[in-house]
C-alpha cells in the first residue's frame, strides 16, 4: 500500500487492498461455508473437478479480477455484473458468485468452462465467501473497532487510531483506518473512493493489516454499507454510535428505515460490545434495540442510567478538558481534545469508552487511562472537520452538511469567540435529501451574521435551483424573525471564499462548511478541481491576514506554492 494523495480508480483501489500471501479456499469450501451462513448455494457444473478448483481473491470490479479470483458477479443501476464475464474470465477469474439471471448469462457467453455458485443474495453473501478467503474470522484479528451515526464518524475513527496508535506503538504494531477520507494500514495510505469499501475489498483489507502487523483498526460503518452489505461477513470487537440526524433520506425514505439501518450494526452476530451515545431519544432507542453486551455513554449532562458520563468540561487553549466518570465504579479519568465545538468532547468519549471497554484488548485497562490523561490523543488534526486554518479571524474549514452538524459548528464558533460577527460560506449537495435545503438556510441566517451561499456538489442538478433552495429558507428567516443577518449568493465557490474573508476583521469567525476534506466538485459528472482549505489559505494571505501553516497530508501542498514559505 504506497503512500499517495491522487485519486485511484475502483480497480486500481482494489490491487492496492490486496494482500501478498493468501492461501485461498476450494471452490467446494466456499459452498460449505455458504452453506453454514443459510445461503443455500447451487455450484454447477457440478462434480470433483470442480469443488477443487482453488480460489485466492475476490473481486466485484470486473476491472479487478486478477488470476485466480472469485468475480462476485451483482446486479447493478444499468447493468449485471455477468454482462462483463468474458472480461472477467480473460483476466483469469477462477469461479464466479452469481444469482440466477448472472447464471444465465454467464453460461450464454463462456457455457460451462468456469465454476458457478449461485445464491439468492449475492451481496450477502460475498462477504462470507470473501472471508473463507482471506482467512477472516471473529478472531483472526485485527481488533476491529466501528463507528456510525449521522454525524462524528470520521473524527471519532481519527481519534480511535491516535489513542490505538499509542497502545500498539508499544507492542511495535500498527494500527488501521477505513473512512471517508483515507484508508491506511500501519502509516501507508490512500484516499478513499467510499466510506465504506465492498465487502470484498474489506476482507482483503483484514488479511493486508494481518500481514502488515496491524493489532487494531478503526473504521466508520455508514448506513449506506449496512443497507448494501458491504460489511457482511466482518465481525467487529467493540461498534460506537454517535447521534442520529435528518440525512440520507433520499436513500431510507423515513427516520425509522434509517434507525433500522443503523440499529443492524448493533447485534450480537456483528458486534461484541456496543458503545452507544444517548444524548437523545434516537440514542436511548438505539441502546434498546440492540443485542448483546451494551455500554451507555452520556455527554451532554442529561440526567440519566449509564455507564459512562462525561463531567467538568472546561476550555482548554482552542479545545476543551473533561472528565469520564464511570458510575458503577466511580472512576474518573481526565482527558482533553484539541479541537473546537462540544460535539467533539463527545466524539473524543466515544473513542475513549469504546477502547476502555474493548473485550479481551492486548492491552491492558491501566495502559489506556495512562494513555489518555498523558499523552493528548485527542488533538490529533482530523482533514476538513472543524479544521483550523487561523486564529485572527478564526478561520475554519468543516463538512457540515446536515441541520444538525450546522448548528453543532455554529455553536462551536459562537463559543470560541463570542464577541465577533460569524461569516458562514454554505451550499447544499444535489442529488440528496432536497427537504433539508431551505432548513440549511434558515439555520445558517439564525445563527451567523453575515451568510454567503454557494454551491457544493450540484452533482446531476441545477445548482442555481439548489442554491434557489437555500435561499428561500434563508429569506423566510430573515423576513419572519426581523433578523439582521447580511445574504449575499455569490458562484463560483473560490469567489465566495475569497468574499467571505474580504468581509472580515481579526475577531471574527469564517466558516467554510459543507465539503471539508473534498478536492473537487461535481458538475453533472465534470469534476472541477477545488479545495476548500487551500482556497481559504489563500484568501487569508491575499486579504494581510497570516494562516497557520497547512500540514495535513491530504491536501496537495504544490497548490500552496510560495505563499505556504
């Protein structure tokens, strides 16, 4: 897995997954073990020659098959993964995991010169067969620790690789991430294309952090991977949940088809110990449905029965110091996080119970609280989220793209300098929950002083209709509660940034929200390269004001040029 910040295609992702060594399973094997898992599989053509051909990798892509692979042949948008079964076959799949109308038309194109297993469910079933392959099991390791909820999943994941990082630095191991932004194994890494990878490509993924000597991993779950099993097959030693907001919509339908979605990482058969945040109903609820061992965490003071709560929260420099005080016991562990906003206190608690309450560690409970109240694993830069690019004006880069994430920055900002106006740039994404739109604005003209909308990811829609929509929330806020705030609507994004600055003074606030850690926008499929953070730097120096230095790997410094010196 090479270091690397361009942009890898799926295929091209997938070969990096994959680890050197893997001793594979028998076609015959992959049937039994998907017999065990209920998928009542049917191999034709049948017979002894068959059952032993040996298989050493899987794939979905079919630009990713390579000698000796399972092509996981799935039913697509526009296609059937079956369609590309020459393609697949030529570049040396051994055996094919199909449904029935794949088997029909793999045998219409190669007849019967490769194995097929054939089952209902194919995504289902791939991560079990992806498993038998790779060598996966609910103790093969690493420590897999997952993270999901509407909002916090990836600072949550950042702060569990620092903590881990602590814990396995001593062992002389590595840890893992799976997110959003990157995907790294024992410090390599490369950006992401999903949240979450195909099921195939994280099975792969457990054998390479096995062979690269990776004790531990933290990885966000997204409703989106539940829904399309992409982690069918994985089994996770402890699962967090962080909150539970209006988004995805457009996928679910409902709140309670998302609930559900979410609720299915919380079960005995995929999670040894759940780690649940129930600073609302959706958490408390969540803490019901699910199975097996369940520790509660609460973090903004309600009153309530949990485990663990979160005390003594005080400003720290341009974080915030707290206390984890576990009720049954009385211990109390201080700790703190760098970054801004109180929904990170909560992220950084997640992260901390579920490594404390983590079955079976290598390490031990002493080495985890040493680790938190003296080493600062918490004020690790997480790329996009609740970044800080200057003190004077604050100037910060985040991903809010939700109502609720937009009110948790708006607050934050509001906290960390209460006597200066707040510059909000905002957008909203195309081809997403449109219901949430016109709130986004309202939201925005409530809560800062001076508002700014662009564009975000149109994607395949108009982006003046998204922005239409936005400001039509925004408008009606204003006009109902006689609010103050200046709205402006100002494209292309680089110009709004550069506004948005132009309109500051050293003891306000500029937030950029929506995009984080992104590096391009989507137009109808036409990529246009920008990034928030770089824009910013930029507009800071251009307007006299110094930023701080940009360190994050994620973002390509060569754009940066003289004016980072």
């Amino acid at each position: 897995m090479p270091r690397t910040d361009a942009r890898l295609s799926v295929a091209e992702q997938d070969s990096v997954f994959r680890p050197r060594q893997v001793a594979g399973a028998t076609v015959g094997e992959l049937v039994e073990e998907l017999h065990a898992a209920g998928h009542d599989p049917l191999l034709s053509p049948a017979g002894r020659l068959w059952t032993e051909v040996r298989v050493t990798g899987a794939a979905m892509n079919p630009q990713a098959v390579g000698p000796g692979d399972l092509f996981v042949a799935v039913r697509g948008a526009r296609a059937h993964g079956a369609d590309f079964i020459r393609a697949a076959r030529d570049a040396g799949a051994a055996a094919v995991l199909t449904d029935h109308a794949g088997v029909d038309t793999v045998r219409s194109e190669v007849g019967y010169r490769i194995p097929v297993i054939e089952v209902r469910r194919v995504r289902q079933a791939a991560g079990p067969a992806a498993a038998r392959i790779y060598g996966n099991s609910t103790i093969s390791g690493p420590a897999l620790f997952g993270v999901t909820g509407t909002n916090g999943k990836t600072t949550s994941t950042y702060f569990l690789r620092a903590l881990l990082d602590t814990l396995m630095a001593r062992r002389e191991r590595g840890t893992g991430l799976i997110g959003t932004i990157e995907i790294s194994a024992a410090g390599d890494r490369i950006p992401s294309q999903l949240t979450t990878p195909e099921a195939v490509q994280l099975h792969s993924l457990m054998a390479l952090f096995r062979e690269r000597s990776v004790g531990a991993a933290a990885m966000e779950v997204s409703s989106h991977a539940i829904s399309y099993d992409r982690v069918a097959g994985l089994h996770y030693d402890v699962a967090g949940f962080t909150n539970l907001t209006q988004d995805h919509l457009d996928m679910h339908g409902t709140m309670e088809d998302y609930f559900a979605a979410k609720a299915e990482l919380f079960t005995r058969r995929r999670t040894r110990t759940s780690v649940i945040t129930v600073d609302d109903p959706w958490g408390h609820r969540m803490a019901t449905a699910a199975t097996g061992r369940v520790v509660t965490l609460a973090t903004a003071g309600q009153p309530t029965e949990v485990d663990w709560e979160v005390l003594d929260v005080a400003s720290d420099g341009l974080g915030q110091s707290f206390t984890l005080h576990h009720l049954r016991s009385g211990e109390r562990i201080r700790t703190r996080t760098g970054l801004p906003g109180g929904f990170n206190v909560s992220n950084a608690a997640l992260a901390a119970v579920m490594v404390l309450e983590a079955p079976d560690a290598e390490f031990s409970r002493e080495e985890v609280v040493a680790a938190l109240e003296e080493e600062d694993p918490f004020s690790v830069s997480v790329p996009g989220r609740m970044q800080v690019l200057a003190d004077e004006p604050a100037a910060l880069v985040d991903f809010a793209h939700n109502p609720d994430a937009m009110i948790r920055t708006l607050e934050a900002a509001a906290s960390a300098k209460p006597d200066g106006r707040i510059v909000l740039v905002i957008g909203a994404a195309g081809d997403r929950d449109r219901g949430k739109r016109p709130t986004m604005g309202a939201i925005a003209v409530r809560m800062a002083d001076h508002v700014i909308v662009s564009d975000d990811d149109p994607h395949g829609e108009d982006p003046g209709e998204i922005r239409a929509a936005v400001l039509s929330g925004a408008r009606e806020a204003i006009e109902s509660g006689t609010l103050t705030t200046e709205l402006e609507e100002i494209v292309p994004r680089a110009a709004a940034i550069e506004r948005a600055v132009a309109v500051a003074s050293g003891e306000d606030t500029v937030i950029i929200a929506g995009r984080g850690h992104e590096v391009h926008q989507d137009y109808a499929g036409e990529h246009r390269p920008i990034d928030d953070r770089i824009e910013l730097h930029r507009a800071l120096r251009r307007g006299g004001f110094t930023p701080l230095p940009l360190k994050d790997t994620t973002v390509d410094m060569t754009q940066i040029g003289a004016e980072q010196t």
